[in-house]
C-alpha cells in the first residue's frame, strides 16, 4: 500500500509541475492548465479515498507517536 502512495503523490507533483509549465509558456495554453489541474484533483481525491478505505478494511494502521 505505501508504494501505491508514494506514487500517487509523485502523480500529483508531476501534473502540478506540468500545469505550471503550460501556464507559463502563455495563455494560449490554458486547456493543458485546466486539464493538468483537473488531474491533480483527481488524483488527490483517490488518494484519500484510498487511504480512508484502506485504514476501514485495515491494511493500514495508525502508529503512536512516543
């Protein structure tokens, strides 16, 4: 389950990088944005309905802190 999200997040940093990328070669790129941040989004929603239903059916659990 960890690789799963590590590599969720990485997912996430790469379109956040591309859609700066688009924003910045000018606006006449603004689809890309739209699209890249559309795919942001959704990955981070998956991601948190991964890891909520992971910790339900307890293939993940918290640790204490000491």
């Amino acid at each position: 389950m960890k690789p799963l999200i590590v590599l969720t997040l990485l997912a996430i940093v790469a379109s956040l990088g591309k859609a700066l990328f688009s924003m910045s070669s000018g606006p006449e790129h603004a689809a890309r944005v739209v699209q890249a941040l559309s795919w942001r989004i959704g990955l981070s929603v998956a991601l948190f309905l991964s890891v909520l239903l992971s910790y339900h059916f307890g293939l993940i659990s918290p640790h204490l802190l000491r």
